[in-house]
C-alpha cells in the first residue's frame, strides 16, 4: 500500500460528518458572489446589450443615447479595451465582438448607479446588425461542412475486417440533446481596484488561474496584479470552468476605468440565452455482434455541436471519444470526431466532460440491437463487459474490472432484479394501457484530466501559535463537499480534531497556477497537495517533540490532538506547536500533488490519460402510460464505487445528485432553439424554468437505495479514495433503457424501438406508438397467412413519427 493511500489508527477521513456549510446553506447564512454587493460601497451594475441575430456584422454601434440615462456612468466597447479583446484561450472569443455569433451575444456593456438604470441604458445604445446565413443545428454543420477545431480518431484493430466477420451487422444514427447547467447561481463577478492598481476580482468560477489569466491579458496587466477569489458557489457542473472569465473581465475593466467597485451578475435569463451548455452530440454507427452477442466490432462518428467557438469542445471531444466503449470489450474499434460549428453559445464543460454523450452512443446500440438478437439487454451488457488482461481502445489497461461485476451481482441480488422483472412481466400481461420494464447498466469512467499538464495541485497550510490549522487550497467549492473532504484531510494528516481546522476562501494569491476544480479530480489532487503540506509540518514537529518526549521522530504519534512517543511519554499538540514556535521551526508549509503514472499522445489518441476507473451500476424500473407517454421511476437500486470514501456523506448525496441531474439530461431537459427561416431563428426557445423542465420531487424515485462499493481501496489516491462527482451521472442510463423496454412492451416479443435523448413523455409515446405499430404488422401477416407464424418485422420500418433512424440491419445467419 503507498504512503498516499494508507490510513493512520481512527482517522477522520471516513467519518459521516455533514458538509462544512450545510448549517450556512439551510439557514440563508452562507455568502455567495452577489452578496458582498451590500458589503461593498459605490457599486456599480453591468448590463449587456445584446445581438437578436443568430448571425450578424455589427455595422455600427452608437453608445451615446445610454449616456442620457438618468445613473448611467460609462458604456464599455471594444476601444476600452487596453490589452487582448478576447474572453477565452483559443483566441476566437472577442469580448467585444464585430460579428455576432448567436442570439444574445453581448456587444457592449453599459455600467450604471443601479442594475435598472443599466438595464434602461443598454436598451438605449444603438446597434446596426448586417443578418448573415446562420447555422442552427449539428446536422445542418454536417451538411454545409461547417467544422472546428481538430478530428481525433480513436482506433484499434481492424474494423473493416470485424464487421465481415461479425454473424450480425446493424448501423444507424443518432442523436442526444444538450443541458442547460441551471446552477442556483448564475454568474456573478465583482471586481475592484485598489491605490496600486492591484485588481481584486470576486467570482463564481471553477478556475481561478484561468479567470486570472485573461483578465490580466484583457487588462494588459501581469497575473500578479490580479488576484481572483472565490467564496464559493452556487453550483457549477462545467458551466463556470470556463465561461466565468469574459464577465470577470468586463467587471474588472469598468472597474479599471471608473475607480469605482463593478458587480456583474447575469439574471437566469441573460445566463441561459448567452452561456454555454452540455454538448449535443450526433452519432453515426456501424456494429457487428458474433453469433453469441459479443460485439465484434464498432465503426462510428461522432459530431458534436460546439456552438461558435471552441472553448472546451476539443478535450470534451476527446473524453467521449475515449469512453464510447464504457465498460465493454470491444475487439476492433475506429471513432472519429469532430467538432460542428454553429451559431449558437459556445457549449462548454458539464458533468462529464464528453463521457456521458460517449457512453450513450454504446448503450443506445445494445439497447437497440438486443431485441433484434433476441439476447435479453442484462445478459448482453454482462456478456460484453471487460475481464482482467484486457486494455481500451486507445491502450489503457482496465484495471480492477472485476469491481464492476461484483457491483453487477450486488445490484441484482439487493435489487431483486430477477424477481421483479417476473413481477413485472406478469403486470405486463394483464395490463393493455400500462407497462413495466426493469434495466440495468453499468459505468466506466476515467478519472484525471485529459490535458496531463492539468493534474497537479498546491495548497499552503498554516499553524499558528496557539495550534489551530487554516487550510488553502487550490480547488473551488460549488456544493459537492470538497473543502468537506480537504479538512478531513488536514485533520487525518495532522492527527487532529476536526474543529481545530478550518479552510480559507480559494484564492489565486495563496495558491498560484491552479487547475479547474473539474474532471471529478479536486479531492485526488487538492487533498494529495493538502496532505503532503501537513505531513512537511509533523515531520518538523515530530523532531521538535523527539526532544521533548526522548524518542527517536520516527516513534513520535499524532492522533485526536495528543502526541505521544512509542517508548512512552506524552505532550498536546497546542504545547507543541509553542514549543516548536519558541524553537524557531517553521509552522506553515506549502504542499504540492502531481497525479503520477499518466501519459498521452493526442496525436495518436493512445496512452494512460487515466489515474483509475470509477465503476457503478444501477437497476431502475419505470412504468409507462400508454395513453401519453408519461412515466414515473419506481425503484432504483445503485452501487458504486468510491474507493475507500474520504466523506460517506458527502459521497452518497454526490451519487444521489448526479443520478438525477442525469436523469434530467436524458428524460425532461429539452433545449430547444428556433430553426424556422423567420426573423427570430436561432433563438433559444427554452429561456427559464417554465419552459425548461428541471428534475423536480415528482420526478424522483419513489425508491432510492444507494450502496458504495465496498473493499475497493485505491492504491495510489489520497486515502485510498476515488472520485465520485462525475461517474454517477451516467448511472442515469439505466432509467432511458427502462423506458425503451416499457415502450416496447406495448409490441409484441423481440421489438426494438427507437428513443430520442431526452426521452420526454412526448417521445416515449412516439416510442410506444412504434412498438404498436409493429403489432399491427405482425397481427396483419396473421390475418392473411392463416395458420403461419407471426414473422418479424423489418427492422427498418419507418415509425409513425421517429425521434431518429431507425436501426438498420445488414442481414446475416438468419437475422
């Protein structure tokens, strides 16, 4: 076991201890971006004025009717802009643009007495726009060719070679809808200058180096005239790893101009029309099964709608394609990608990065082709699933996947899997108008940044003289119990109580050239930097405690506050410290974490880009309304796999919260823009709540039982943890393919139908619609060939209305 993962005798790493600011959470107490405007004097408000094209040249842009608003202080415009006029790292984001790329995108920026006045401001600035062609959807950038960025390929083996020698081929496509982000938090910076001209930014962001980064260059400034906090947030999932540092910007240059403090927050519309959201993906597929149901090989394509610039499309292209496969073995396999552009927000990171749009393409194929191999869908994921010995595509070795089948057997054996699907089929058959289906899948998920420069991490720990802790680090919080997990850390590693740590706002003046809290990486790489500061201090008071207590360092304890030496003797560790403090030892420590064993070449698409896999498997039944397709989630049964958890608690809501956001994404959440040729084209439909449909109390499981994975240390992670805030989304795949099975019970044995992502109850009725369409074909082939069996109906009979093509069989062995 390494130095890393071991535990020491009743750590406080493992205890079920509630998050650090549940108590400021639940009674309105905690402090987020926005509030510290009524702590801040002489605020002033920014308000966007924005483009109502989805394409557009700006041919003029006349500031000065704001300026004749009552409280309007200063319109900001590209001219103000002393240093880069770009909001992002791939310089194709001007945070003034001349061409507008998307409905909503802001030109200008009026800053005012109050948010009103800025409001009445930004509607008075006068803006002429020259409308351009737009592309609105991924399949019209397939069409016009329109792409960005690089086209990776992943590949192994020979494909042409497995489909020729596959007994079965099917191919067909694909499509699977975007996610708005929807934190409680929208976005929010505040910025100042101080005498020198040092410039202080309070942000809701992910990754305050970046944000840093390009304010100073906005600024024409060095990062060390810029420090960037974040307090904490109010959810994140992507959304404010990147697309925070623009509004940072616009903040920190009125502030620059003015002298005079400047809040930008972004209301829930304005954050939904102008920042960027989940990636949609298109996907085009060729597979091949064997006679028994193991896939032989997959050819497919991937396009995924990247809006109009690239942000973080390129890695998320790449995590997709290096999780296409998910937990299955997958002899000869090529995935190309590549990145559509068009005129919509620059879609960004969200909860898993491209894993999730990977992994469904491979989950809708052996949802599909099950029925039409005649294998049942459990058998067949269990049939395909990675064994000891086997490596990815792109030629990683799968360690420990025996941890995902004794998650499989824990989830079918706690669940009863196999007594409530006869249950269920029983229900079925006495039921016309309403079905049942039960389906189980699994999770795969590499664990680490892409970029391999990404992983590592710096925290400054500091000890004072009457003994208590104060904790920086690097990561952000935004609710998924980080700084939680960091001061069960601190204390494990310093043997102390809990209550005599405490953390310090993230802050890029404490701890420089930090990565995203992204990735599901914060824990292993902040509590790796977090833990080795504190192991520096109690190597140096375990010196000065060996004079005192007169045993070697190397027998000197720590644990609960007391400091004992093997050969007897004891002191506290407030003693201690003073002792120490007296003695001139240096009581702060500055820890640093590198993420070891990784490497990757993205010209090739090959290597170890992953720490480790996360595993998890979930059973969910549904029950489907045949009459409108709506459906409620009975029971979900999940088990996953966290290693040894540094927080139980933290742990369990991160699963049970990444399910749902995940059953959001691919049941209810319909991001819908307008493609009509009319003058409003482009324009996000779904603008709030009323008409994007979050996951709500009626949509939960009316049973949810969530287990973690046990005897699943992890070798070589802090504390023998693994990461847990990405992975579970995807355990949400169980709850489509559940649906898929109840619409298709509405047919007769052996259907396959199509489900558009999000299966929104209007698609699962057009699913059931298909199912029944094929049990009237059937029953029409009885009724004229009296005394024949029901044959199987073409595969590729066009439904009553598809949610996308159908699965197209190319026949061999009797299919």
């Amino acid at each position: 076991m390494s130095s890393l993962s071991e535990r020491p005798t009743n750590p406080v790493v493992g205890q079920e201890i509630p998050h650090e600011s549940a108590a400021l959470h639940v009674t309105g107490t905690a402090l987020y971006t926005d509030d510290l405007v009524g702590r801040t004097a002489g605020v002033l408000h920014a308000y966007p004025v924005t483009g109502g094209h989805a394409h557009a040249l700006v041919t003029r842009l006349d500031p000065a009717p704001a300026l004749h608003v009552d409280g309007v202080v200063r319109v900001l415009t590209a001219e103000d802009v002393p240093g880069i006029n770009d909001a992002g790292v791939k310089g194709d984001e001007p945070l003034f643009p001349s061409e507008v790329m998307y409905v909503g995108h802001p030109v200008a920026w009026v800053l005012a007495e109050t948010l009103e006045a800025a409001r009445v401001g930004a509607a008075a600035v006068e803006v002429t726009y020259e409308p351009l062609p737009s592309i609105v959807t991924v399949t019209e950038a397939i069409e016009a060719e329109s792409f960005q960025g690089g086209q990776p390929t992943v590949r192994r083996g020979d494909v042409e070679a497995g489909i020729a020698r596959a007994a079965h081929v099917f191919t067909g496509t694909f499509e699977m809808a975007g996610q708005e982000h929807f934190y409680l938090e929208t976005h929010c910076s505040i910025a100042q200058v101080d005498e020198s001209g040092q410039v202080f930014v309070q942000c809701s962001t992910q990754h305050p180096t970046e944000t840093q980064e390009i304010v100073a260059h906005v600024l024409d400034l060095p990062s060390n005239a810029v420090t960037v906090q974040c307090l904490r947030m109010g959810g994140g999932f992507g959304g404010k790893e990147m697309q925070p540092h623009g509004y940072a910007a616009i903040a920190a240059l009125g502030a620059t101009l003015t002298g005079r403090p400047v809040r930008l927050r972004l209301n829930r519309t304005h954050d939904i029309t102008m920042t960027g959201k989940r990636h949609g993906f298109h996907a085009q597929w060729r597979v091949g099964f064997s006679s028994d149901g193991r896939v032989e090989a997959l050819d497919a394509t991937l396009t995924s709608d990247g809006g109009w610039s690239l942000d973080l499309s390129e890695p998320v292209l790449a995590r997709a394609l290096c999780h296409v496969e998910n937990a299955y073995w997958i002899p000869d396999v090529r995935v190309n990608g590549r990145i559509a552009r068009t005129h919509k927000t620059s879609q960004t990171a969200f909860r898993g990065f491209g894993g999730p749009q990977g992994m469904l393409v491979i989950e809708d194929i052996l949802g599909r082709c099950a029925p039409l191999l005649g294998i049942d869908p459990v058998e067949l994921r269990w049939r395909n699933f990675y064994t000891a010995g086997q490596d990815t595509p792109y030629g990683m070795p799968v360690r420990h996947p025996e941890r995902l089948a004794t998650a499989w057997n824990q989830v079918l054996t706690s669940g009863d899997v196999l007594v409530r699907r006869a249950e269920i089929a029983r229900f079925n058959a006495t039921h016309e108008h309403a079905k049942r289906a039960l389906a189980v899948t699994p999770v795969k998920f590499g664990i680490s940044f892409n970029l391999t420069a990404f992983n590592q991490a710096g925290a400054l720990v500091l000890v004072y003289k009457d003994g208590s802790v104060l904790v920086n680090h690097g990561g952000t919080e935004m609710g998924q119990g980080l700084h939680t997990k960091m001061l069960q850390v601190a204390a494990t590693a310093l043997g102390l109580p809990l209550n005599r740590v405490r953390l310090a706002p993230t802050r890029t003046d404490k701890v420089p050239n930090t990565s995203a809290t992204a990735a599901s990486s914060g824990a292993d790489l902040n509590g790796g930097a977090v833990k080795d500061a504190c192991e520096q201090i109690r190597a140096r008071l375990a010196v000065v405690a060996s004079g005192e207590l007169g045993v070697p360092a190397a027998d000197v304890r720590f644990e609960d506050g007391v400091v004992t030496g093997l050969g007897g003797g004891e002191t506290t560790w407030d003693e201690l410290v003073r002792l120490a403090y007296v003695q001139r030892v240096q009581l702060s420590a500055t820890g640093f974490y590198r993420t070891e064993g990784l490497h990757w070449d993205s010209s090739t698409m090959q290597g170890s880009p992953f720490k480790y896999f996360a595993y998890g498997v979930a059973a969910s039944e549904v029950e489907v309304d045949g009459f409108t397709g709506a459906y409620r989630t009975r029971r979900v049964d999940i088990v996953h796999d966290v290693g040894d958890s540094l927080s139980p608690l933290v742990d369990l809501g991160q699963i049970e919260g990444g399910f749902v956001q995940g059953a959001g994404w691919l049941t209810l959440e319909d991001l819908r823009w307008d493609t009509s040729d009319g003058p409003t084209r482009g324009r996000l439909s779904t603008q709030a709540a009323s008409t994007y449909k979050l996951p709500s109390l009626s949509e939960m499981p009316e049973v949810l039982n969530v287990s973690l994975l046990e005897h699943a240390h992890e070798d070589g992670a802090v504390y023998g943890s693994k990461a847990v805030g990405e992975p579970p989304l995807m355990l949400a795949f169980s709850v489509r393919e559940a649906l898929r099975e109840a619409a298709a019970a509405f047919g007769p044995p052996g259907t396959s139908v199509d489900l558009a992502s999000p299966a929104t109850p209007e698609a699962v009725f057009w699913a059931v619609e298909q199912a029944r369409s094929e049990h009237d074909e059937r029953a029409h082939v009885v009724e004229g060939s009296p005394g024949r069996e029901p044959e199987q109906p073409s595969p590729s009979a066009e439904p009553m209305r598809p949610s996308s093509e159908r699965v197209q069989p190319h026949v061999r062995s009797g299919v």
